[in-house]
C-alpha cells in the first residue's frame, strides 16, 4: 500500500495525471501541510464580509423566535403531561384496568363461542354416525334381501334342470325312446286353401279336403 507522502510525491503538484503503479489514473488535490506558514502574500489579509439583506435578516430573527418560542411551549407541555401521569398514575391505571376488563370480556365471549362451535360439532358428528349406521343397516337389508332372491332364483334353476333331467335319453332308455320316435312321426307338412285356413299334417281327412278344393279352385296350393 502506497503511504502518504509517497503518494504526495508522485502526484503532487504538476504531477496530477500521473499513472499510478497499479495502471489507474489517481487525481490528488493539493492541499498545504499544516507546518507550512501562511504565505506572506496572506499575512495582511482581511476577510471582506459579505453584505446582508437587512430585510431578509429581520425576517428569518422573527421565525427563528417564533420557532423558538413554539418548541419551547411544546416541550413545556409534554414536560407537564408526563410528570402528571408519572405523578399520580390514575389515567394509565385506569387504562390499563379497561383494557384487562375489555380482555376478559373478549376471553368470555371467546369460551361461549367455543362451547357453542363444539356443540354443534358433536351435533354433527352424531348425526353423522347415525346416517352412516342407517346406511350400513340399508346395505346389509339389501344384501340379505339379493342373498334371498339369488338364492331361490338358484333353486328354481335347479329345479327346472332336475325336471328336464328326467326327460334326458340314457343308455338304459336309449331303445325305448328310439321306439317312440318311430311310433311318434312329427309330420310338418301344410295346406292353405284361398280364405287362408291352414291344414296341418298329411292325414287322410286332409287329404280329401285338400283334393276336393284343389278340383274346385285350382288357385289351392300344396306346401311341404
């Protein structure tokens, strides 16, 4: 770190500009040490004093008195306030008592708004829990209820497959049923005549009927 008077030596007067060895511009003002005498130039020198606005003097005596003046009775006042208050203590005292009853009045107000708020919380909880009760009970009713009708419905299956079990052909009625599908032919084949009645079956009797309005109305067709 450079030192003063090395610093005063490179960039004192008529060396301002300089580069320092650091590589910045450093500006120094001049300024004359303390042990240097007053020049003799200097020695016979007066201060000429400047001239004041008597005007502008007058004035800024009278605010600087009123301000004065004003500062005074303000700290006067405050001087009086506080050493009534520190003197007798009523006022705060009173003050402090409002705002402890104010405190306990808002602490009661508090707790009734608590004891109300829990009320109706349990209230609701309850109400809760019954519905939830209520709802469970409807669940198992009806599931009890669907247990019944599967169930029967499961029953009367049973019981429908156990009927058409009996009609099942096994190997010990397999010849007995062979013989009453010979015994009973299923004949499909119908006549319609020209009013649109059916004749089923190709029995004699329909037969003579069908031939007897075929040789009328010849428009009398045979299906099959």
């Amino acid at each position: 770190m450079i030192s003063a008077k090395t610093c005063l030596y490179l960039y004192g007067p008529g060396k301002q500009g300089l580069r320092s060895p650091c590589g910045s511009l450093v500006f120094v003002r001049w300024r004359k040490p303390r042990w240097i005498p007053m020049a003799k130039s200097k020695l016979e020198y007066l201060p000429v004093k400047k001239p004041v606005d008597p005007w502008e003097a007058d004035f800024m005596k009278k605010q600087m008195n009123h301000y004065r003046t004003t500062m005074k009775a303000l700290r006067a006042y405050f001087a009086c306030e506080q050493e009534a208050l520190s003197a007798t203590g009523t006022v705060m005292m009173e003050k402090a008592r409002h705002e402890e009853d104010e405190f306990r009045a808002l602490l009661e107000e508090n707790a009734r708004h608590n004891e109300h708020v829990a009320a109706m919380r349990e209230k609701r909880i309850a109400d809760e829990q019954e519905a939830r009760l209520l709802a469970r009970m409807r669940g198992i009713e009806f599931a009890k209820q669907r247990r019944a009708e599967e169930r029967e419905h499961a029953d009367s299956v049973i019981q429908h497959y156990q009927e058409l079990a009996k009609t099942l052909v096994t190997a010990e009625t397999c010849d007995e049923a062979i013989e009453q599908c010979l015994d009973d032919v299923i004949v499909y084949d119908f006549a319609i005549d020209q009013t649109g009645s059916v004749y089923q079956g190709r029995t004699l009797e329909v037969l003579e009927k069908v031939s007897s309005l075929s040789s009328s109305s010849p428009e009398v067709s045979t299906l099959s």
